[in-house]
C-alpha cells in the first residue's frame, strides 16, 4: 500500500515574506562558515513569532493565558476539515458556512484565497465573524485555521473572533497556504515550538490524506 498524501501547508520563511506592518524584520544570516578553522556553517534566525504560517498562543491574547511552550499539544493534531470561503466578504459570516459540514468537527480550516499572497501583505485579508468561531466552539471545536495573517480584521482594536477562541480555550491557525488543498477531510499536524513566554509560534503546518 502507498504512503498517505501529505499537503504542505506552510509558507517559506524569508526575508521576502510578508509581515504584519511595524513587525521587526525576518531575518536569516550565517554566524559561521566552513573553512578550514570551522568544520560547519552555522546559522541563526530573528523573526516576529507571528510570521509566516503561525500557531497563537493564548497569551497572544489574554495576559493570563497559556505561552506556547505551556499549550497542551491536542488541538494541533488530528482529524480537521478544509472548508472553501472563497465567497466570503470581509468577514466569514453565518451564512457564508454550511453548517452540516463543519459542526462538531474539531479543526476547522477556513480557506479564503484563490491564490495565496506571498509576494505582498494584504491590508484587506479576511476575518471571521465571532459567532462563527462561537458556534464552532459550541459544536465542541478545540482548533480554528485561516490562510489570512487573523481571525480578525488588521484594525481591530477589540479581538472580537480571538476573544470568543479564549472563551472556549481552543487553539488558533494563521497564515495557512490551503491553494492546492480540496474541501473535505484531512489529518492536521502543525505544532508549535516549545518556546518559554512565546505568545506565538511558527509552525510547519501538514495535511495528510486520511486513512
Ligand atoms: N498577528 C496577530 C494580530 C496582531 O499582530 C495585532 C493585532 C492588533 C493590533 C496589533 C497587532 N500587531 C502589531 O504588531 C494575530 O494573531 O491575529
Ligand atoms: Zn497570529
Ligand atoms: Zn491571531
């Protein structure tokens, strides 16, 4: 029997890749180099732990909430849904989901690109409704993930969707690449890195064919 399929869902992490406005640069540079004194070439990294394909933490959010080095590991792993939000407007509302495909699922992945930005930061990316992520959280949703930089709009000052996440204390996605991904069911693996005080984290995001 073949290998399951896997998807890689994740950007390329370079000083290329678009970051929120006003984050610090992402930047990747060598600290050592073979030659005959070093046997190794030996680099480093600095980027905002928002970048590129990112896992929230909830301290993200809320002051008290778990880093990532403290996030239980559940929601990052398992049976998730890809759903197509092409149609959307600036936010996914109610009505924009088809509610007998995602309710009780317990990863919901919302694409929303026809064809992922990945030469440009897009202003105008879109958000989710809060009673969207309410519902999903209701139907008993332990992770939320969206191919846009938030689950809220670039100007919110109040965190609407992330506050209705904290609620339910699921897990949130951001900066999927779901372009060549069908709607429909998929195993999910994309955990965050153990980072002490981290209020995010970069992920290698992967979706496998289920069995
Ligand atoms: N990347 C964030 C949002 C974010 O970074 C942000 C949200 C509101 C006001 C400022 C923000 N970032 C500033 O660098 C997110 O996880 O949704
Ligand atoms: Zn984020
Ligand atoms: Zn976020």
């Amino acid at each position: 029997m073949s290998d399951p399929r896997i998807w890689d869902i994740s950007q390329r992490l370079s000083s290329n890749t678009p970051l929120w406005p006003g984050e610090p640069e992402l930047k990747v540079s060598r600290h050592a180099s073979i030659s005959a004194e070093c046997p190794v070439n030996i680099g480093a990294i600095s980027l905002p732990l928002h970048s590129g394909t990112h896992a929230d933490a909830p301290l993200h959010y809320s002051s008290d909430g778990v880093a990532s080095a403290d996030s239980p590991l559940e929601p990052y792993l398992g049976r998730c849904m890809v759903v197509d939000a092409r149609a959307s407007g600036a936010r996914i509302e109610m009505q924009d989901c088809d509610w007998s495909e995602i309710e009780g699922e317990e990863r919901v992945l919302f694409r929303t690109y026809g064809k992922f930005p990945h030469d440009a930061w897009d202003e105008n990316f879109t958000a989710v409704a809060p009673d969207v992520i309410a519902r999903l959280r209701d139907a008993g949703a332990l992770l939320i993930g969206i191919d846009t930089p938030s689950l809220d709009p670039q100007n919110s000052k109040t965190m609407d969707a992330h506050h209705e996440v904290l609620q339910g204390d699921m897990r949130i996605l951001e900066g999927l690449v779901l372009d060549d991904v069908a709607p429909g069911a998929y195993e999910l693996i994309a955990l965050p890195l153990a980072i002490e005080g981290a209020d995010a984290s970069p992920v290698r995001a992967i979706l496998r064919e289920l069995p």
